[in-house]
C-alpha cells in the first residue's frame, strides 16, 4: 500500500486465492497443453470489492487506463455488496486488476482462457466444474430452458452461493451467475495485450441468463471490450505465489 502520511487507508478488496497446480491439462475438443501454476480468485469481483476502485479515484487516474478506453462507471442491476459486479466492461476489468496489482504489490491480472479453462474443467477436461454431467441446483443458471430442472431465479445471487458446484481445487461460480471477462481476443486467442482495436474479447462461464448447454465449461462466448451488460462481470488471476 502506497501512502503518506496524510493519505486516508487504503481499505483494499480481500481476494481468496486458489492455487491450481501446473502441468498437463485437457483443453476443448480434447487437445493436451500444459500450463504453469497459477492463483485464480476463488469468486468473481463483487460490487463491495469493485466500489473500493471507484472510492479511491480510480477512474481518475491515468495510470490505470493506458492504451485502453476510460469510462464512468455504472451502477450493477443488482448492486448488494457480494453480488458479483455487472455492467463492467472490458477495460475497465483491466484497469481495477492494474490498480489492484500495485496496491497489493504483485502481478494481477484478468486470466487467459486457457488458464480460465484449466481451472474449471480440473485437469481430466469434464464438462462442467463439478462433473460431466449437468445437475440441477448446482449453478445459477435458468434450467426451464432445457428441463433440466426447476430454477429459474433471472437474476445474480451472492457469489459462493452454490458450493456443491466448486471445481476440483474448489473454485466457484465458474458455471452460472455471470460470463467472465478473460485477456484474450475471441478471434485471435494469442493476442492478449490490452489496446483500443475493439476487437471482441473472450467470455467464459455462462449466466443466470443461460441454460445447462450454454454453462458447459469449454463453451466460448464473446463480446466488443466496450460493452456493459447486466450478465457479465470477471475474476482476477495471479501467476505469482501468494504472499
């Protein structure tokens, strides 16, 4: 934390890191990569967390905003504090994991697909965080859609709200409550630099919105880094341990 003596604290957003173990791993139609480990957040950032960018100033400062658009933010549709932040957009996911990243004084990020991928398909590549098989009452998701099941609640909940649905290292809302913004560019998933190209970046994780095939966990999903949606919102990831 960077202060002097007249500055007020800094109250930062407590995030809950997650190891995932590196190595081999299966990605989509059953390719093998490897990757290194990494810390994925174990929820998605929450309005609480997120209001602590806006009441320092953060839309203010240049420093978090290179070669990326800057806007003004908008209230989430459903703004209780653990309810997962929406109507972020790309850029500004990025400029919060920057800001985020110098207070906490290491690398944090928005995660690859890749990386996202890993964590919620486990390393053996099932379909959905907790198994292969869709299972009703496990994701905020509208299961009326396909008759799956019965919940259809069309709105967020508070993130961890369904712990029967955590991945194998115990990550949560990876399926259902809101799309996740990652890094990289949907049509040209190497190019993960932040720029002002409008080029659509990738979400991962279905929605409340979704139904059980929409969910599914090697599902990709995109939008123009510029938009705000209500059933959108994103994850931080570090590739640095812990301290």
């Amino acid at each position: 934390m960077m202060t002097t003596s007249s500055d007020p604290p800094i109250a930062l957003p407590d995030i809950d890191w997650v190891e995932i173990p590196g190595g081999a791993y299966i990605y989509q139609d059953g390719k093998s990569r490897t990757l290194p480990t990494f810390y994925l957040a174990r929820y998605p950032i929450t309005n609480l967390r997120y209001q602590a960018f806006i009441d320092v100033g953060g839309y203010d400062d240049a420093r978090w905003w290179q070669a990326i658009e800057r806007t003004q933010p908008q209230e989430s549709r459903w703004p209780q504090a653990e309810r997962p932040c929406t109507s972020v957009n790309w850029y500004e996911a990025v400029a919060f994991s920057r800001w985020l990243g110098e207070q906490l004084g290491y690398t944090v990020r928005l995660p690859t697909e890749e990386e996202w991928e890993r964590a919620a398909r486990g390393r053996d590549g099932r379909a959905f965080p907790w198994g292969d098989d869709y299972t009703t009452g496990y994701a905020n998701i509208n299961e009326t859609w396909d008759n799956a099941g019965e919940c259809k609640l069309e709105r967020t909940t508070i993130v961890g709200a369904y712990p029967q649905g955590a991945s194998s290292e115990g990550v949560l809302d990876l399926a259902g409550n809101v799309w996740e913004w990652c890094l990289n560019k949907h049509q040209h998933p190497e190019e993960i630099e932040p720029d002002t190209s409008g080029d659509a970046r990738v979400l991962r994780g279905g929605s409340w919105y979704g139904n059980p095939d929409a969910v599914r966990s090697a599902v990709r999903n995109w939008n123009d880094p510029g938009e705000r949606v209500d059933n959108a919102g994103f994850r931080l990831v570090s590739s640095e341990p812990i301290r």
